[in-house]
C-alpha cells in the first residue's frame, strides 16, 4: 500500500476513467474514504453492486461536502454542469480538478462557475480504452502512462503538487504544459487519428461495391485497427471536436495537404518519395516501442490461433 494522500475523494463521473481511478485510489489506499456520484442512477446503482467507492451519494452537492480532492470525470461538454452542481457542497480550500481530453476550452468554462473557496488543477489521464461505462474501469488503467497537468490561474503550487501525486501513485509519469499546447499536441496524437479512424470506418460502410460482409470478412488488412478506434463512444468524442475545434481544424489542414502531397506521389509513381516516407513513420513506430507506450508483438500481441 502505497501513503494515504488525501483524506475524502470526491470523484464525479463514474465511467471509464472515474470508476478507474476510485478502483485504483482504493486499491492502493491512498485515501480515507472514496465518495462517488454519477448523473445516471442505473451508473450509481451499479457503482454500488461493483463496490468500487465507499460510498456512492446521491447529489453531486453532497458527494464532494468536506472532500479535499474533487475529481470531475464526465463528458467535456458536460464539465460545467458538473462544477455547477458541486459548488454548494464543496469545502474552503478544496482541491478540484478534472480529467478532459480538452483543455482550454474546459478551463474557461470551468473558471466562471467554480468558487472562489476552492483551487482548480486542470488534468488529462493519456491512458483510455474504446470501452466506456462503471463495468469497464480497472485499477491499473493508468500504469506506465502519462498524465499531463495544466495549471490555470486558479491552481496554486502545492495543489499542483498534490494532484500530481496522486497520478503518480496510480502508475502514471506526469508532465505539466500550457492548456493551449495540450490542446495541439493531443489534436495531432490523439483527435485527429479518431477523426480519421470515424471517417475511414464511416466511408467503408458506405462504398456501394464491397459488401458489408466483406469489410467484416478482410477486415484484418490494416481496417480492424480503425474499427477498435472508431467503436469510441461517441458522446465523449463529440464533445472533444466541438470543445478543441480550433487546435483540430489547424492540424487537420496539415493533414489534408500531407494526403494531397501523397496523392501526387502515387499519381506521378514516386516510389522513391512513397518509400521514404514509409521509412520515417516506421520509425516513429519504433520509438514508441521504445518509449514503452506500446507492445513490440506482431499485431498488437493478438492469438493467432490460424492465419487471417
Ligand atoms: P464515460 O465512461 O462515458 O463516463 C462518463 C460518466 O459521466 C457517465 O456515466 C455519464 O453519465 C456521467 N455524467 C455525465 N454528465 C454528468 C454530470 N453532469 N454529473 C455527473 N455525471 C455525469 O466517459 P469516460 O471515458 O470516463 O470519460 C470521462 C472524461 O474523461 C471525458 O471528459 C473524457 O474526455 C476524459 N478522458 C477519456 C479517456 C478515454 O479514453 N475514455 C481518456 C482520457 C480522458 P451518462 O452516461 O448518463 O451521460
């Protein structure tokens, strides 16, 4: 067991990675007492059959009362509305903080709702899965992962502090970054590969002469990976593009000028171009085996029970 490092957790949310960090901040005992919230009463009553807090409350105002740390972790679009509902409960000194894909965006809305009587560390987990809900939290979600920190003008030193101490108890390396860079970094790593991956999916459902049995059938020829990606819950990732529009359609004129750029390749059959190109992104591949972010088995380390 790891030191007990606030009191009262109060995490609203109690999905993916809300329910992940309760079974993590349990399991590792780094508090006294988790209490949990979620909007959906079928998510609390399941809360409470899968015992992953001590307690699970039944207003978002009561949940977060006498907590140190308050951890919002619901849709970015629904980021607000959260902060709104705590503020009446929240204690003189709490530490707020969050856990959105989106960072400026959240921040501006999140600093004209929240009181004055509490500190705000905006933060992002880079660890998820395309699964959603209470069911699909686990304890060891954020093990050898990233999360990147953004302090506002409502974070103090030591909140900063304490918020990244506990990320760092959950497995997690921590950096911290201006909102605005988050925003560009996480729109060419992470938004626009779902966009393409909603997109590519998307297109193949609708070409007219390959059947849908087909795309199902081969799917193993590089589309499956997409799939995994593009079965993203969509409410989530509605909100990332309506929330870092801007970050995202910057990065995805870029994107759109590179396909060009290899589109003439193809056409004018620039072998030499198209192979250097594949040359580099392997070996970008290859860094983050490297860097420990991914595995180095064939296929993502899939059985291979006989030949797809
Ligand atoms: P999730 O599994 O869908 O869970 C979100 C939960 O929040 C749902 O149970 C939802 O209830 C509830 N909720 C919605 N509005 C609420 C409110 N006002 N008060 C209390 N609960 C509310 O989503 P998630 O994957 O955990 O994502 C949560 C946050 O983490 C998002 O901001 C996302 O950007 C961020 N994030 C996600 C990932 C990832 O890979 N999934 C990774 C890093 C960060 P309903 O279902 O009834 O709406």
């Amino acid at each position: 067991m790891a030191d007990q490092l606030f009191d009262k957790i109060a995490i609203v949310g109690l999905g993916l990675i809300g329910s992940s960090i309760a079974r993590g901040v349990k399991e590792r005992g780094l508090a006294r007492e988790v209490v949990g919230y979620d909007l959906a009463p079928e998510v609390r009553s399941r809360a409470k059959e899968l015992g992953i807090c001590d307690e699970i409350a039944e207003s978002a105002d009561t949940a977060v009362v006498d907590a140190d740390l308050v951890i919002v972790a619901v849709p970015v679009g629904a980021t607000e509305a959260a902060m709104k509902a705590i503020a009446h409960g929240l204690a003189e000194g709490a530490i707020v903080t969050e856990v959105g894909s989106v960072k400026a965006a959240v921040i501006r809305q999140v600093l004209a709702v929240l009181p004055e009587l509490a500190v705000f560390v905006p933060g992002h987990p880079i660890a998820g899965t395309e699964h959603s809900g209470p069911d699909a939290g686990f304890a060891e979600l954020f093990d050898g992962r990233w999360c990147i920190l953004t302090p506002c003008e409502r974070s103090t030193g030591a909140s900063v502090e304490k918020v990244a101490a506990l990320w760092r108890a959950l497995g997690s390396a921590v950096e911290t970054m201006t909102p605005e860079h988050h925003d560009i970094v996480l729109a060419i790593t992470s938004h626009i590969p779902h966009l393409i991956a909603f997109n590519i999916v998307g297109t193949a459902a609708d070409v007219e002469d390959v059947t849908q049995s087909e795309v199902i059938k081969f799917s193993a020829g590089g589309f499956r990976d997409f799939t995994r990606i593009a079965a993203s819950d969509p409410v989530m990732w509605r909100d990332v593009f309506l929330h870092n529009k801007d970050a995202v359609l910057e990065m995805l004129g870029r994107f759109s000028e590179d396909l060009a750029a290899l589109q003439r390749m193809i056409r004018w059959e620039d072998g030499a171009a198209l192979e250097e190109l594949f040359t580099r992104t392997r070996a970008i591949r290859r860094s983050i085996i490297e860097a420990g972010q991914d595995t180095e088995e064939p296929d993502f380390g899939r059985p291979h029970s006989h030949d797809d």
